[in-house]
C-alpha cells in the first residue's frame, strides 16, 4: 500500500531552526486532550448511538417485567434469571447482552474513526503540526476512544440501575453460589463487573487502534474491528481450537462471573485483565510503530 493510499506522512522539518517550533509546548498536550474528548464525546453520531445503548437494560428490564417468567423454570445465565427478584441484577444481565456485539461495535465505532477519519478529511495532516509529539497525538487518541467506551459503559450500567430499582426493587443481594449478602457489598460486586468489562475491551480498544492507522477509510477500519471480535468469539468455541482458547481476545469477557461468587475467582479476574495488558501491549506498539514511522500525504 502506498502512503498516499494510507494517508500517513511525514512532516517532521529538516532544518534546526523548524524544529524549535516543533518543540512541545507548556499545556499543549492537555488542550490536544480536552479537544479529543470534545470531538468523540460531543460528535452527534457517538451521542445517538449511547442513547441507544442505554435502551437496551430499559427495554430487557420491561420485557422481564411484562414475562415475570419463574427464575427456576429459566435456562439463561444465573444474573439473567435473578433480576426479576433483585434489580441489581439488570446491570449485570444487560452488559450481557451488550457483551457479544454492542459493546465492541461501540469500540469500533470510536476506535476505528480515531485516525482514519482524520486521514479521510485530511486534518490528520494538520494535527501532525501542532507542537505535540506523535506519540502524545496517538495517545490523545487512545484516551478519547477509552473515553467513549467508559461512557458507553456507564450508561448502560447506570439505566440498568435506575429500571431495575423501578421495577423490581433493590435488595440483599443473592450470589450465583446460593449466598446472599448485604446490598452494600453486591452493588460493589457489581461496580466491579462494570469495571471488568470495561477493562476487558481495551485490548480490542488498541487493535482498533491500529487498524484505524492502516487506512483512511474509517468505515472499513471500523469493520475491521468489529470482525476481530466476532472471529476470536468463533474460534473461542471451537473445542478443536482449546490449545489458544486462552490467548484469544475474547476468551475472558465473561469472566466477571467469578465476581458473583462468595469466593471471588481472582484467579480466573486477574488472568483475563492480564491477558488484556499483552494484547494493549503487542497491538499498542504496533500502533505506536505504524503512526509514528509513516507519511501524510493527504
């Protein structure tokens, strides 16, 4: 692929007295941070698409109200079946539901126009002269779509909150062991799996990343992404494939299960937040490579 078909170019001046312009600037960094969180979070469509989102526990709450199906005639997940007896419940049932799609097209979404939609309109050409290093540019980036996602998350986790305490009230909390503890201690619980999940995708987060470094189509960066999770979702249930079930991307999503337990599972936690920590790490340098070491041209 050439660099005009990539977008990517350089911009770094040969002479001495070019590069004291190129000098970091005091505050730059924190206004090229304020102005990235401005562009995703304020940028119309992301906004629809959160409202969106925070349908999902409103209408998988009505829906378990309308049903009011016996818990103990259900086959779904433990959380699923036990929100109609305990509000708290719907948070954790509906990051379910958004876990397998919704939540990494949000990723998608933000992650794969970070760059490619710069390079597309041609202000990515623009950004590379400000005084701000290339590096700080794509970590403006990063934190932007982390941003974007932590809201996402939020939103969902916070209207799954508020239909559930409507519906179905809120009490001692039941466990997936049989346990029931104080309400204190299960809305902990469950602050916890809103933070697991967010954490889980940010590997996804920095793949997204990179693809949206290798084309000026942002569309197709963000398919991209949404294709890597899917992928790494079938191969994760195909028994022949158990030898790399554990490096797959997706493999601990669900892991915030072990949270729900009298004993919580640090094992199975800190294994798929460390799993997270190596692909931000691998695919992060690989960002970091392509957006530092390419040209612009567009």
């Amino acid at each position: 692929m050439s660099h005009a078909e990539t977008g990517l170019a350089e911009t770094a001046p040969a002479g001495a007295a070019d590069a004291e312009t190129w000098a970091p600037r005091r505050g730059s960094t924190g206004r090229l941070l304020a102005a990235e969180l401005r562009l995703v979070l304020g940028r119309r469509r992301n906004q629809v698409f959160v409202a969106g989102l925070g349908l999902v526990p409103a209408l998988l709450g009505t829906v378990l109200y309308v049903t009011r199906e016996d818990p103990s005639a259900s086959q779904g997940p433990g959380f699923l079946t036990q929100a109609t007896n305990n509000g708290v419940f719907l948070v954790v049932a509906s990051l379910f539901m958004c876990l397998p799609f919704l939540l990494p097209l949000t990723v998608a979404i933000a992650a794969g126009d970070s760059v490619a939609g710069e390079a597309s309109t041609g202000t990515l050409r623009y950004l590379l002269v400000l005084p701000v290093s290339r590096t700080r540019l794509l970590l403006a980036k990063a934190v932007g779509v982390l941003a974007f996602v932590a809201v996402a998350i939020t939103v969902v986790a916070v209207v799954g909150l508020a239909v559930g305490a409507a519906l179905f009230g809120l009490h001692d909390v039941v466990l997936l062991s049989g346990t029931t503890v104080p309400l204190s201690e299960g809305m902990l619980r469950v602050l916890g799996v809103v933070v697991y999940v967010g954490l889980s995708l940010t590997g996804l987060i920095v793949v997204g990343l990179f693809i949206s470094t290798l084309t000026e189509v942002p569309i197709a960066a963000m398919v991209a992404t949404v294709v890597v999770a899917v992928v790494s979702t079938i191969l994760d249930s195909l028994p022949a494939l158990s030898a790399i079930h554990p490096y797959l991307l997706t493999h601990y999503w669900y892991g915030f299960a072990g949270l729900l337990s009298l004993e919580v599972n640090w094992n199975t936690i800190g294994t798929g937040l460390g799993l997270q920590v190596a692909w931000v790490v691998v695919f992060g340098s690989f960002a970091w490579s392509r957006f530092t070491q390419s040209n612009i041209s567009s």
